[in-house]
C-alpha cells in the first residue's frame, strides 16, 4: 500500500503525494526479470472504476493494482489518495525461480535517452503501448518507461496522454542522435497505425 508524502523533506524538491505510477514502479521492481507480464484493465468494488488493473503472468492472474475506493479509505481515515496492489505469492515465487539470472556484461557504449508522449483512446492499455515501442528496434530497445498519465483540458473528451521514457543503446557503437531520431519515428508511426495515436 502506497498513500502520502513520497519523502518527508524538501529538500531535493516540494513535497509530492504519491501516485499510481509510485506504486507501479515498486511492483515493476518485485517483477524484474519476470516475462510475459500484462496489464489489463478490471472493476473491483474496492478500488476506483477506472483507476484498476488485472496483473496477468502468461495470461494467468498474478494480482490486482489500483487505488482504493474513496469510501473504503474514509473508513480506515486515509485522507490522501491511496494505492495498493496484491499478488499470489504461489505464483510470484514460482516465477521468480524461473528468472533466467545469466551474467550480463557491463554495456560498453552509453544509452540515449528519448521521452515519447502520445495521445490515444483512454481504453488502451498503456503495457500494451510499451510492448508495441519494444517491438520497434529490439537490437537497440534497452528500456521502456511509462512516467507519466494526463487526461483533462489538453487532451479531447475519451483520449490521453501516456508519457514514455525510451532508452536506446547498441552492443556494437555508440549510438548518435540521428540514430536514436529515426527509431523515434519508426515508434511514431508504428503505434499511429496500431492505435491512431498522435504525438503530443
């Protein structure tokens, strides 16, 4: 469970009260190494319609992720937005022990980093969005990060905005911009034709 302040002091910054993408980044930790991961959108009495997710391990359920009811959290004098998620521990350990663990060496050329928004249709699951970017380049496809969720006055009615942070790098030379630029492009058109989605 994740509710207030993500740090007691300000001094790396204000103060900021945690999100979904907080509690989603600590599950993404528990998962690392784990495949075939899915995210897909459910209802749950308990958490806010909308604001909820089904975790699927090779199309079985893993778990549920979301924030908790506005009214459940009342009871429990939560005045903050609180999120929660829970897993089947069975399952998790299973597949942590499935983990491929081989030696990785250390990269020899650096990373390029690319942040991506896109507008698309609110229905669209943002895992399925990622999964689309990492298709796009695997070579060079080293990390893919949703950071960011906007929908309000910026954006048309049944729409948003999902933010991608992108890191390319190649095993083979250092990666220039121009690289980097015409694999941002190639995403762009891919995920136009998959979900006619725009570049914010």
């Amino acid at each position: 469970m994740l509710c207030g302040q993500t740090s007691p002091s300000t001094w790396r910054g204000e103060h900021r009260y945690a999100d979904f993408l907080d509690l989603k980044g600590v599950l993404e930790g528990l998962l690392q190494g784990v495949d075939s991961i899915v995210y897909r959108p459910v209802e749950s009495p308990q958490l806010r319609p909308g604001h909820c997710a089904q975790i699927l391990l090779a199309d079985e359920p893993l778990g549920t992720i979301g924030q908790v009811e506005a009214g459940l959290a009342g009871n429990f004098d939560l005045t903050h937005d609180t999120f929660i998620f829970e897993l089947k521990c069975e399952l998790l350990f299973g597949a942590w022990g499935s983990r491929n663990e081989a030696f990785q060496p250390l990269a020899r050329f650096p990373a390029v980093e690319r942040d991506l928004a896109v507008v698309l249709d609110d229905q669209v699951p943002a895992g399925q969005v990622a999964a689309e970017i990492r298709i796009v380049a695997p070579e060079m496809m080293d990390d893919v990060r949703l950071f960011d969720v906007y929908s309000g006055d910026q954006v048309e009615d049944g729409k948003r905005s999902l933010a991608f942070s992108v890191r390319l790098r190649s095993a083979e030379r250092t990666l220039e911009d121009r690289d980097a630029d015409k694999v941002i492009e190639r995403v762009l058109k891919r995920l136009e034709k998959t979900f006619q989605a725009r570049l914010r």
